[in-house]
C-alpha cells in the first residue's frame, strides 16, 4: 500500500493510500515513521501506526484534562488506568514538559484551599497526603502560608458561627470549637481566638426565656415554672451566671 495524499484533518492528519483506505493519524506518528508522499506502508508499520494512534488518543485525552486544571500524578495515574496503554512512558514525558510537577500540584492546591475555602492547614495537609504528595514537600509550601491569614480566617468563621447561633455559653463554644477542628484547624488556636472575641448572645437568653415561660407555664407556676426554665436554658448551654443576671435584669426593670 502507497501513500497518495496526506491532509489535515482537524487536529489529526489524513493519510489516504492507494487502495482507498483512510488512516487518521497524529503529526507525532508521521513525524515517527518519516510518512512521506509514496510511501509504502506494509501491514506490520500500519500496526505499528494504529497502536501509536491508540497512545496519542489517550496522550492528548491527559493534555486536554491538565489544560482545564493542575492535576497530581496520583490522579493521572488512575486516568490512565483505564486505558490500555504505556502508562510510565506517558507520565514521564509529561514530567519532562513539567506538566507533571507535584511540588506545583500542591502549592497551587494550597493556595486555593486557603483563599477559596474555609478549610485549615491540617485538612488541606490530609487531603494532600491522599494524592500521594510528599510530607516534606507539603509541610515546606504550608510554612510559607501567612499565620495572620489564618488567624483571620479564624476569627472570621467562629464570627459567622455564634452570629444568630441557637446555642450559647459553653454548648456554642464547645460546638464551634469542634466544627473549626473538623475543618483542619488547631485547636488550641481556635480556643485563643475565641476568648479573644470575647463573644456574647446577649439578646439571646431573653428570646430563649421567652418561648420557654411561653410553654412552660401553661403547666407549671412560681418556682417550679422558675426551676423548669432554668434547667432549659442550662441544657441549651446558658451559665448559671448568664442566667441569674438576666432574672435579675428583668426583676428590676
């Protein structure tokens, strides 16, 4: 079989042989086998030409993911398990043109998670680990961050948290303590910032008060009524202090 004619195509070529068979290729596989006008192509290069075809297919599916974002090895790696092709040779070439490059990978990671998310260092550690980045590469860009950021950020969600929050006292504490460190952040970090705040529901006790003497006393008078609103509003996280002082508030105005 001859070569007659070689065309674009697209992104590919078209090579047309002298029997009326129409090969798409790539400009890698010309280039490869030197697939000049007359040439002839027996059955062993054109097999040699439809397996490079399937490589390059696969090869350019990678290029068009990495285009739309970094990607790690790791995520490649399971790409292209799913293909029936040289993984190693695609993953090194793409090392070698840096489109591979997990110290990029995390750094740009990094520098997303802390400006687009409410994530912490500890969960974007975590989740750095499971693309199989390496602990010293991930801890050398995290020491870069800016501690004050991060504090920001901090006091920012624990502000967000306690606003028109439902609990109060050491219940809203405890649970925005524990929702920041699910998030990834220090604890003892959390806690600084917090007391910092110094952070108050005062008009909260009065609306809780409230909708408990509303309820409660249909069924209950006097200090059984007082008893029972009391231990409400203790279980919804009030302190006795918090409590007593708004009873007394309320009695002298």
């Amino acid at each position: 079989m001859k070569i007659e004619k070689i065309k674009k195509n697209g992104k590919k070529y078209k090579i047309i042989l002298d029997n009326g068979l129409e090969i798409k290729t790539y400009d890698d596989v010309i280039i490869n086998h030197n697939l000049l006008y007359n040439k002839t192509i027996d059955s062993e290069l054109l097999d040699k030409i439809n397996k490079e075809n399937d490589y390059y297919d696969v090869y350019y599916k990678v290029i068009n993911l990495l285009s739309k974002k970094l990607r790690s090895e790791k995520e490649i790696k399971e790409f292209l398990d799913k293909y029936d092709v040289d993984k190693n040779k695609i993953i090194n070439k793409l090392k070698s043109i840096n489109l591979i490059n997990d110290k990029n990978f995390a750094k740009a990671y990094i520098s997303d998670r802390i400006n687009l998310s409410n994530d912490g260092i500890d969960k974007i550690k975590n989740d750095l680990l499971k693309h199989n980045i390496d602990l010293n590469l991930i801890m050398e860009e995290i020491s870069k961050i800016d501690n004050e950021l991060i504090d920001k950020k901090i006091a920012k969600l624990i502000i967000k948290k306690t606003n028109n929050s439902k609990y109060s006292g050491f219940k809203l504490k405890y649970k925005v303590v524990n929702d920041l460190i699910n998030l990834g952040y220090d604890k003892s970090k959390i806690i600084e910032i917090y007391d910092s705040l110094d952070i108050k529901n005062d008009n909260l006790i009065g609306k809780e008060y409230n909708k408990l003497y509303s309820s409660l006393s249909k069924k209950y008078k006097d200090k059984e009524l007082e008893y029972r609103i009391n231990v409400k509003l203790y279980n919804k996280g009030f302190t006795k202090e918090e409590i007593d002082n708004y009873l007394n508030l309320e009695k002298s105005n």
